[in-house]
C-alpha cells in the first residue's frame, strides 16, 4: 500500500511503558524514543499518546491496586504525570529533540474553536520538529467528557493533523479471527477494512490491569482515524524494532485501512465527538434519504425525540432499531423539535408561532456514520 509517511501518530500503551512494580519502564521508553528518532531522520512526523501516568502515580504513592474512586485516579495521574513527562524529555534530550507536553479531554475537542486551537498547536509544533506527548487530561476530566482511554484519543489526533497512518501498540501481535488466549488456532488478521462490521465478533476485552482498552476500543479507533484518510496498524510492542520496520514497510501485526473518501475537516469534527445531547428516531424514509447523501434531515421525518438538547447542540440521528445513522447540529431545541416532529416544514411557523429554520438538521451541518 502507498503511504508518504509524513505524520504519525503513535500510541503507547501502559503495558508499553510501565512496570506494574516499578511504575515507569525507563528502559522501555528509552527504546521506543529510540525507534521514534529514527522515525524522525526518514523524515515522518511523530506524534506520541502515551498511557502510564495512573500506574506511575500509583506507585510513587505506595498504592498496591488501581483505585476505582475517581478523585484517587485524578490523585494519581497529577502525580504520575510529572515523571511520565520528565521521563520523555529527558529520553529525547539525549538525541538533541524537545518534547512538549498536551493535555487534551473530551470538552477541548468538542468546542470547534478549541479544536482549531488543538490543531493549529499541534501543527507548528511539528513544523518545529518537537515531538508532541499527549494524554487524556485524567486531573479535572470527569466521565462525562472522557475519552474513556488513549486509543480513541489517538484517533482524535490522527483527525486534528490528518495523520498517514496511526500506530496502536498492543500486548497482542494484532486482530485475531478469535481470541488466542483461549484459541490456539486463532489467526492474526493481516489486512482488512477498518467499516467491516465482522470485526467486531472477533474483538475480546481489556486485557491488563492498567489498561482501559480492549481490542474492541482499538476497532474503533481505526474507524474514526479512517475518517481523515489515516491507516491504522495495531501491532505487538514486543515485536523488535517494530515501528522501524513498518516506516520500511514491512506488514507487520494487523492493517485496517479506511473503506471511503476522508471526510471534510468540518464533517470529521462531527463524526468525531464522543458524546450526543440527544437522539432523534428517524422514519424509513428518512433513514434512506440520509444513506443517499446531501440531504438535510426535515421534521416530518423524525418519530421520536430522545434526551434534552438545545439548538446548535450535537444529537444522534438513529433508525427504528436505534442503530445511529447519522449525528449532526440541530436547528431547534429538545422542546421545539417535539412539537414539530412528523410535520412538514411549512407547518412550523403555525406550530411554534416562528420559523427559525426549514430543516431539524442542515446538510452541512450533518454526517452520516
């Protein structure tokens, strides 16, 4: 497969970088720095999502078990982060490159302005040649606005900058047709399309006690790195020289790549927030429409109204079955669009005594997913 390997972003697991007796793995890091200055004298932009601030936090504090109460796990990563940090910086100082450290949550990626403001940071960064190191900001992130683990935030990155390809690093050598600790006939995926929906009968759990992400997380990942053109390699970090040898191209663990033109950098911001303020049950008729393209989602097409919402607020667009067809910007409020709900567009004014816009949902404003 082509691939101008100009950006990658590459994430790095807990089990990566972390000793689960020692907190960080000041070895282990050393040699994925290392692999990443090569990377950076063939000419790639690295972007690095490192885990590990939790389990570094958990050891400087004595604590034997990850807690489950989240002002602890806050505790933690404030404290680890500061070693996870030093720690890069001083690996890469040794090669003479800065690192510059980004904290990022759910709320900073669904504010376009914020967005724009993570991107434009990160571009002049790299033109900079410094080599970026994010986490989730686990310090005042709260379950509402998490990522929910550092596989979908890599995807988020690889979205901001339009990355060639995203690298997971796993503790497994890729996508098995089954699980192969409990298969030993399971067969690694060489190559696939990251939409193909039998993906997702393959995919197991969380496999570490440090790790948020399953293999299922990584699936996703990949759809939503597909959305800006990213390719996706999910490969084991015990491999030797792993991202050494996929800059030389070598196939290497499982390759997802996308299964249609990347979205407009509007239309990627959209598919890409994690939460919805709302859900709208969509006719046949209108579930067909949208699948067709370019069409905006009217009122007479929707059946139900689900959750409190306000206008300009994202909203999830399902089928009678509730599978999500589309997401976008809604034109009216929760309460407003009740009342208009199966009625066409030239009866809202009668209804709400106004017309602020003819459709629920502007095509523009609107992706399918």
């Amino acid at each position: 497969m082509q691939n101008d390997r100009r950006c990658w972003v590459v994430k790095l697991g807990s089990s990566q970088v972390t000793d689960p007796e020692q907190g960080l793995n000041y070895q282990a890091i050393s040699g994925w720095t290392e692999q990443v200055v090569a990377l950076c004298r063939q000419g790639i932009q690295v972007v690095l999502v490192s885990s590990g601030s939790v389990a570094e936090g958990m050891v400087r504090l004595g604590w034997q078990q990850r807690p489950h109460a989240l002002h602890a796990l806050q505790a933690a990563a404030a404290i680890g982060q500061m070693g996870l940090v030093q720690a890069y910086e001083s690996s890469f100082q040794r090669f003479g490159l800065h690192t510059a450290q980004i904290l990022l949550t759910h709320e900073e990626i669904r504010n376009r302005r914020q967005y724009l403001n993570a991107k434009h940071t990160l571009k002049t960064l790299l033109g900079l040649g410094i080599i970026p190191v994010i986490n989730e900001n686990d310090t005042i992130a709260t379950d509402e606005i998490r990522f929910g683990d550092n596989d979908n935030l890599a995807a988020m990155v690889a979205n901001l900058i339009e990355a060639d390809r995203l690298v997971i690093l796993t503790d497994q050598q890729g996508l098995f047709s089954s699980d192969p600790r409990r298969n030993p006939d399971a067969e690694l995926i060489r190559e696939a399309r990251a939409g193909d929906p039998r993906l997702d009968r393959v995919a197991g759990g969380a496999g570490t006690e440090f790790g948020r992400g399953g293999m299922l997380t990584k699936i996703e990942a990949a759809r939503r790195a597909a959305r800006s053109g990213t390719v996706t390699s999910i490969v084991s970090g015990q491999e030797q020289n792993v991202l050494v040898r996929l800059a030389d191209n070598e196939h290497v663990g499982t390759l997802l790549v996308p299964d249609r033109e990347p979205l407009a950098a509007r239309k990627q911001w959209l598919a890409g927030q994690l939460q919805v303020a709302g859900r709208l049950v969509l006719d046949d008729g209108a579930v067909r429409a949208l699948r067709r393209g370019g069409t905006s989602l009217l009122p007479v097409g929707v059946t139900r109204v689900d959750g409190e919402f306000r206008r300009g607020d994202l909203v999830a667009c399902v089928d009678s079955g509730g599978r999500e067809v589309a997401r976008g910007l809604v034109n009216y409020d929760s309460d407003e669009a009740q009342r208009i709900r199966g009625h066409a567009s030239r009866q809202i004014e009668a209804i709400l005594g106004y017309t602020d816009e003819p459709e629920l949902i502007h095509c523009d404003d609107l992706v399918l997913v």
